[in-house]
C-alpha cells in the first residue's frame, strides 16, 4: 500500500506539466462568459494619479522602466524619484496596461500611498536605510497580508476572506521597509481547478495574458511572473509546489528563484500541497531576487521547516553578486549519450516488442534532450566549469495519468480552514465543492474537475504524510548521489525532481526564439544552494545580459482588437 501511495504521490510534478499541456491557441485568451470577475479599485489613487502629467509620465518612463532597486534606491537619493511617485506611477501603469488587459493584477492595496509617504518621510529624516526601503513589492494572491486586502487565491469561495494579520514573509518584508502595493492574479487554487482552465486564469482575477505577445504566461504564479515582466511594479512574490515560480518565470523573460524548503516560510499562505509549498522572489535581475530574498526569509515558530534551513535565515544574499571564484564552480548537465539510450531500451522493450518501433520511440526521446549549444555556451562564457553527466543517471520518472490528484490538497485545505477558524467562509474542500456547484458557471466557470477527484481520495492521512516523508528523502538522495558523484555545485535544466526533494532553482532569461517567445535557463542545486545558484546565475546575467522589455503597445493592441 505505502508503495502504492508514493506513486501516487509523484503526480505533484503534473503541476509543470499542467502548465505545458494547456497549450493556448488563442492570443489574446477571451475570458469565459461568467458575473464574478473582481473589478480593480483606483478610487485610493485618484488623487495621485491626476496630479500626474504626460511629461511626468515620460521622464519616469526613462527613469523607472527595467530600473533595478538599485537604481531607484539612487534615484530616490538624489531626489528625482520619491517612493509616493514611484507606487503612483506603477498604479498609472496597471491602470492603462492591466486593467482588463494583462489581468496580472487581481488587487490594489489602498494604503499603499500612506506607506509610500511614511517611507519618503523616513528617509527626508534621514538614518539607515536597507535596499528594500520604499520599494513596492506585488504578492501573490495567496499570501496574506494584512489591511483593506483579500486573500482568496483566486477562487470565488474565498471572495471575502481578510486576514487577522501578514502572512510571517509580508512581516519581514514591511520590516525591511518595502511597500505591499497589491496582489497578483494566479491560476485559481495554485492551478489545481480543472485541466479545462488555462494557466493564469482565476475566477476573481480573469484570464492573465502574457507581455510579449500570443504565448502561454504559464502559473500558477502568473500575474507576479506577468507584473515583473511589464514593468507594473519592482518585484513580485510568487509560490511554487511544482513548477509555478520557475514556469512562469521562465515564460515571461524575468529572474525568479524557487526556494529550499523552510527558507522563506509558508505561515498564512493558502496551501496546494504544504509539504512542497515555498514562497519565492521574482524580479528583472538576479540583483532585484537577491535583494528581495534577503528581506523575506527568517525563522517562524508557525512554520517548522524555517529551522531546518536557519543556516541561511538573515543571510544577505547580495553578497554572493560576485565573479569573485565563479571559475572554481563546476555545473552538470545531462546528455543522452549511449547509456542513456541504452536506459531507454531496457525500460521499454517489455511494452514495445517491435525493435524498429522501439528505436523509433527512443529517437523521439533524446532528440531534444540535450541542453542547446547555446546554452552551454553562455555557461561556458560565465567563467563555470561545465561537467557533462549521462542522461543514465537520471532517476526514471514515474508517469502519473492527469486525472490522479494528490490527497495532499484535501488535507491541507481542510486544515487551512480549520486553523482560520471563525474567519473561514467554508469548513472543508467539501464544502466549497458543494456552494460552487450552486452556480457553476459563474464560480468555477472551466469546472472544478479536480477539486472533484482530490475530495473522493481515500487514504489515510497518517499514511499520506509518512509517503510524503519518505518520497522527499528519496529524491533528495537522488540529487545528492549525482551531485557528489560528479563533485558538482548545480545542475543545469529541471530533468531532477528539485521539487520533490524540497531543493531550489534558479531561472533566468536565455533569450527568445524567432517567434519573440521568451526562452529562459534554469539551475538546480542542492538544499540550502541559494547562495551558489545567485552566483552563477549572475555570472551568466553578466555575459549575457539578455531580457529585452516587452512592446506593451503591441500586446495591448492585440487585446483591445479582440475586447472590441
């Protein structure tokens, strides 16, 4: 039965292939005809944003757009940019680019402005300041923070949820001074809804549609990968369980690191499956993600897997912004060789009798398996060294059908609900299922498929959390016998289950391909890897300092053709 159950619980990787799958043809992607989308709320900022010119408009044009916290830590310096100009000029922004366009945002925090001014009335005093001092950070809407604010995930059942108090990441990120401008829109309950639903859609936020033009934002983390991306604000936070910070991230030309487990805490946020949740910086740089790193991690008595990685909490990651011994760094990457092949064979030969058809097939599987030469090029041009490993050595992956849903999700809603106590709408997964089916078609207008299938499964709760227990340490013992095999420091691509074992990655933008599609790179590490992961994917910025910003113009024109 427990072996049973950990094939089961594999299927958590159907998170990224969920958001490769649900191709869409489409661009822009209409929304579904339904009456619950929530409208953005302006009225805070009607002030600020009338008082703000076209030729101011212009001037901060030049001066904030793909501007990094440095800089505008330098602007706010020599007093050509204030913080209350800066969230005013992102909410102009969100308000000609966003609203019922990019659908990146699903709501505006009111008391932004007020803590814009706090922040420049701090620094007019003067004292010292960190670099997230008057910053505006975007959270993803599963993250509580505190104030005028929901916090509902995207899904209609959680339409009046306010939380008590911030979530134990948004603490440390007022703490450090930075602004909670508002929240981003996700594909609904982290993409576990229907496989009908696109990715980026979400029953209150709408359908978030991707800055450079007809291609798939991927998600969950959606609209935090989209805002970045469009230059709506600074930084963004982001979750993952499996894929929905790296996905996205990659898709939408930005830098968006995907945490060891317990290095930023997942107090208050709602969970998918909490034994692989982890919250996540996203940004145009590898300096931005640094910086926001720096400011959301922290050990939390709400959240135990915090001191399995205080090694690293309070860590100033923008130490490791460095070329300083990067040649010393060595990166595997996987090729399919002729073991690799021979893997292959040996693992197919009983389903596929017909030799030439079973070549066929393992033509077909390693012809894009090894990395682009490009790729490793600008690896090489980083100053790393690079260490090929057969593709042999890769731990066979168990195929899990779409219609499998882990258990995981049932149980830590229900206690997510349970712990929220008098302020939860709804008891239970069951519950909500049932106050959706009331009308469908406006609350869960793609269905609710599966919602559906991870009500009906049954399995002991006890025996779900010891499969859980035993898979991670599986995987982790994987990653750490290839990458002590070959004494490597990361990994290059996402052919390793770095989810599963509760490992970080990296991603950054590559490039685009001829279509202007965003084509991003992404480094895995070992637990606890994120000072190294920083550094070479640094290195690599610095050789290749390759995100373009998007023609907003020309996707925003796309968009109104089809609204019109």
């Amino acid at each position: 039965m427990l072996r049973l159950l950990i094939v089961l619980l594999v299927m958590v990787g159907l998170m990224s292939v969920t958001s490769s799958v649900l191709a869409q043809d489409e661009f822009p992607v209409p929304e579904p005809d339904y009456s619950n989308k929530r409208p953005l709320d302006f009225s805070a900022f009607d002030d600020a944003l009338a008082g703000l010119t076209d030729a101011r408009i212009a001037e901060l044009d030049a001066l904030v757009i793909e501007a990094t916290i440095p800089q505008l830590q330098a602007a706010f310096a020599d007093g050509s940019l204030t913080s209350e100009e800066l969230v005013t000029y992102y909410v102009q922004r969100i308000r000609t680019y966003d609203l019922n366009r990019l659908n990146a945002i699903i709501e505006l925090n009111p008391d932004a402005l007020a803590s814009a001014r706090e922040k420049d009335a701090e620094r007019a005093v003067g004292g010292d300041f960190g670099p997230m001092h008057g910053i505006p950070v975007l959270l993803k809407d599963n993250i509580a923070a505190a104030g005028d604010m929901h916090w509902t995930a995207g899904a209609w059942a959680l339409r009046e949820l306010q939380p008590d108090r911030d979530a134990f990441l948004v603490q440390q990120l007022r703490a450090s001074g930075a602004i909670i401008m508002g929240k981003t829109n996700l594909s609904e309950w982290a993409n576990w809804v229907d496989p009908a639903m696109p990715n980026g859609f979400s029953t209150l936020g709408g359908q978030t549609r991707h800055p450079y033009g007809p291609f798939d934002p991927l998600g969950s983390s959606s609209g935090s990968a989209v805002s970045v991306a469009a230059n709506l604000t600074a930084v963004a936070v982001g979750t993952e369980t499996s894929g929905s910070i790296i996905s996205p991230g990659s898709a939408n030309s930005i830098v968006a690191l995907k945490t060891s487990l317990g290095l930023v805490s997942r107090d208050y946020v709602v969970p998918l499956v909490e034994a692989w949740d982890v919250p996540g910086p996203m940004g145009r740089t590898v300096t931005d993600v640094a910086i926001l790193l720096t400011a959301m991690t922290g050990t939390d008595v709400n959240d135990s897997a915090t001191e399995g990685a205080a090694a690293l909490a309070g860590t100033d990651f923008a130490q490791f912004l460095t070329l300083d011994g990067i040649e010393a760094l060595r990166v595997g990457y996987f090729v399919a060789d002729e073991a690799y092949a021979q893997s292959l064979r040996e693992k197919y030969r009983d389903t596929i009798t017909d030799e030439a058809k079973l070549e066929e097939l393992i033509q077909l599987l390693i012809a894009d398996y090894d990395p682009a030469p490009e790729v490793l090029a600008l690896l090489e041009a980083s100053g790393v060294e690079l260490v090929p490993i057969s593709g042999a050595e890769v731990p066979a992956e168990t195929v899990i059908p779409l219609e499998v849903i882990t258990p995981g999700f049932k149980f830590d809603l229900n206690r997510f609900l349970s712990q929220l106590g008098a302020r939860a709408p709804y008891s239970s997964l069951e519950a909500i299922i049932a106050v959706d089916d009331e009308d469908a078609a406006n609350r869960t207008p793609y269905g609710h498929s599966y919602l559906n299938v991870s009500q009906d499964v049954e399995i002991p709760e006890d025996q779900y959390r010891q499969a859980v227990a035993e898979l991670r340490q599986t995987v982790a013992a994987q990653i750490n016998d290839v990458m002590q095999k070959h004494d490597i420091d990361a990994l290059l691509g996402t052919k390793l289950r770095y989810n599963a074992a509760g490992f970080p990655a990296i991603t950054l933008p590559q490039g685009y391909d001829d279509t202007g599609k965003p084509v991003g790179l992404v480094l895995t590490g070992g637990y606890l890897a994120e000072p190294v992961l920083i550094q070479i994917a640094y290195a690599i910025e610095q050789a290749n300092p390759a995100r373009v910003a998007p023609d907003l113009e020309t996707t925003i024109a796309a968009i109104d053709a089809l609204e019109n």
